[in-house]
C-alpha cells in the first residue's frame, strides 16, 4: 500500500476541497456551491461574523474562569469559528443540532446563554438548556454518542414526514445535524450511525470538524484519506470544504442539507479547520504540536478573513469601523455576564449533587438507585475521615496541655 504523502504546508487543503473565500478575503466562483451564497444578504453576514467574534470572546473567557478554579474543565473552540457559522447559519430553525462538547457557536446562536452555558462546566446541571426550545441537544461528553442520537432522531423525523411532497419537504422538512470530531470518526458510534443512515436513506448531515488532532493524535494518524471519502463506502456523498472558510461552509452546508431534507439521503461534510487552543484545558498541546504549525494556520484565521470580505465589499455597512467596534463591545459584554453567572453559581443555585441521579430517567431506574445509594456511601466516608481528623487533633492538644 503506497504511504500517504504528507502536505506541502501545514494549512493545506485535500485535494477536491471547498474553498470559496481566500485567505485574503477574495471571493472565488465555484458553479456548484457559489450559487448558495445568494440567500446571504448584509444582515446575515453581519451575524455570521458576530457570532464568530463574541463566541471567541466568551471562549476565552471560559478558559480564563477555568484557570481561577471557578469551571471544572473548559474545552475551547477557537479557531473552528467559521466552521461552525457557516453550517448554523444554512441550516433551518427548525432542524436539530446534536453538538459534541465543543459546539459553543452552535449554543449560542441558538439562544444559551453564555450563563447556561457554563452551568455544564461548572458542574451545576446537566446541561443548562431545555433542548425543545433551542433545537439543540446538550453537549454530549461520550464521545461520537451524539451521531447515533442524530441519525435516530432522523428516523423519527422520516416517519413523520412520509407521504410529504418535495416542494412541502424543501420548504418545511427537517434534518438532524450531527456533529463529531477528526477524533470520534474512530468510534463504532460512528459507522454504526453512517451504515443506518444510509439504509434508511435518512435526512442527516454529518457534520466533522476535523481540527487536526485528536487531543495528541494527528488526523494523519486517524485516516490514511480525508476523512470525507469514507462517506462513499456508505453509498452517499462527502465533501471537504476549508473550515476556515465560513462562506464555503455555508454553501456546502446549505446544499447537504437540501439533499438531507428533500429525500436524497445523508450527506457527510468535512470541516478542514484547526483548533488553535489545548483540546481542554486538562490538554498542553505544546507537548505534541510545533509553534511553526501554530503560525501557518494563523495565516488563514476565519475571523480575518471574514472581516476582510466584509470591509471589501461594503457588507460591513457605511460605517463599517462602527460595526467592528460595536461587535467587539457586545463580546466585552458577554465576557463579563459570563463571569457574573459563574459567580453566582453558588449555594441554594445549585442543585445537591445527589439530585443528578433523579434526573436520569423519568422513572426510577434500579441501576441509578444502586449508584445513589454507592455515592451516599461514598460521601459518609468523608464526613468518617473529617471525623477522625478532628479526633486526633483533640487529642494532640490534650497531650500537649
């Protein structure tokens, strides 16, 4: 079997891949996915690049809490901005995300607050959305368990919509997007849900965000090929697109979806993207990456190149020095009620954490209550252990008196 030869640069795409807008804010014809673009008016670019910025703002923030011991863990996003903005931005309100832990530009733009955001991290609920209202499920923190929620979700969707017309299912139909890593592409969970999807003809995307390591294993290591070509042993279409393109990743996106929900079966699109921080803040990617690779990716941040676009083509609007200001001010905003709802989970906010084993299930579940009732005996032991403590320091001050 011939080695995979490895890219020129670091930043360099497969070949076939999506690319619309260049590092430089050009943007490029491509007749089957240019023509999408035309339903992004100024207003939607506008918020396409909010929530690119303010989402970068109140990641960093996350981190940041993170690091004064006021989260338990923080899993950044920086750098897949545009891969993210791109895809909620074609999809419909209607349509159900099925996020990984990472998929913060998805919660917020789908109505989380950064507050209900962080009430996961802290370790102050389940989740801190109701999924009915945003259209989007919590994080899921098994890794890959998400794609087999998607694409049964999916069925369910199938079943309810048999016997629509085309027009009624362009126009009304939903899809599922299940969203995944470079990294999960090598659980079971995954091919288990592509082979279902595929026989069953399914309105699903998957979407993967391949952000080039799997905490310290390189998508390299992961598939000898894009990870999109894997979708054709399945019998549907994949695509990679540049994931620092958010332009690109709005098209292809928009196209999956209407195969997705017009009846043509499940697409997987590949977002060739990078993440810039640690894969947590347990993570030290200094460890396993080069600073040379850091600074070549720097070179196509989606931000930027966004922002160029923009300015270039007047979408920013007539003043468009106001617009970036007044972005970067609602992110300060953010920021700051981020902190303010993380300090204020604290006492009667949070729930006991013994509550967690009654909200598993609607019904009592025998399995939950053994592991209630492990964890109770868990915690007497340390209230034992404060116990002996103090009795051997009363002891010590009477030897010593």
């Amino acid at each position: 079997m011939n080695e995979p030869q490895p890219p020129t640069t670091a930043t360099e795409l497969p070949d076939g891949a999506v690319r619309l807008l260049d590092a430089d804010g050009t943007l490029q014809e491509d007749t089957r996915f240019t023509p999408y673009l035309a339903d992004l008016d100024e207003a939607a670019l506008q918020q396409m690049y909010r929530l690119m910025a303010t989402e970068r703002r109140v990641d960093s923030e996350g981190t940041s809490l993170q690091r004064q011991g006021q989260l338990a863990l923080w899993v950044p996003a920086i750098g897949q901005e545009g891969a993210q903005a791109g895809a909620l931005s074609a999809l419909h309100d209607s349509d159900w995300i099925f996020p990984t832990y990472r998929e913060h530009l998805f919660a917020l733009g789908r109505g989380v607050t950064p507050g209900q955001l962080f009430e996961l991290f802290r370790g102050a609920a389940h989740a801190g959305w109701t999924a009915e209202d945003h259209r989007l499920q919590p994080y899921t923190l098994v890794l890959a368990a998400q794609t087999l929620h998607a694409t049964g979700y999916a069925w369910g969707i199938q079943r309810d919509q048999a016997g629509w017309d085309a027009d009624r299912l362009k126009r009304e139909g939903q899809i599922a997007l299940a969203c995944f890593g470079d990294g999960a592409s090598s659980e079971g969970d995954v091919h288990e849900s592509m082979v279902f999807a595929a026989s069953f003809n399914l309105p699903v995307v998957f979407f993967c965000q391949n952000n080039q390591w799997a905490i310290s294993v390189p998508a390299s290591t992961q598939t000898r090929v894009p990870l999109a070509q894997r979708a054709a042993g399945y019998g549907f279409e994949g695509v990679t697109v540049d994931g620092n393109d958010p332009l690109a990743m709005y098209a292809v996106t928009a196209w999956a979806a209407e195969q997705a929900r017009t009846g043509a079966g499940p697409v997987l699109v590949e977002a060739h993207t990078f993440r810039v921080g640690a894969h947590t803040t347990a993570d030290d990617p200094t460890k396993y990456r080069t600073r040379d690779e850091e600074a070549a990716w720097a070179g196509v941040d989606p931000m930027a190149r966004l922002e160029k676009y923009l300015r270039a083509t007047g979408a920013a609007g007539a003043d468009p020095d106001a617009f970036f200001a007044d972005v970067a001010a609602e992110g300060e905003r953010l920021a700051a009620q981020s902190r303010e709802a993380v300090l204020a989970m604290t006492g009667d906010a949070i729930a006991p954490l013994e509550a967690v084993f009654d909200t598993v299930y609607a019904e009592p579940h025998p399995l939950v209550a053994e592991e209630k009732a492990w964890h109770r005996q868990w915690q007497a032991g340390f209230a034992d252990a404060a116990e002996a403590t103090d009795a051997a320091d009363a002891t010590d001050e009477g030897s010593r008196a």
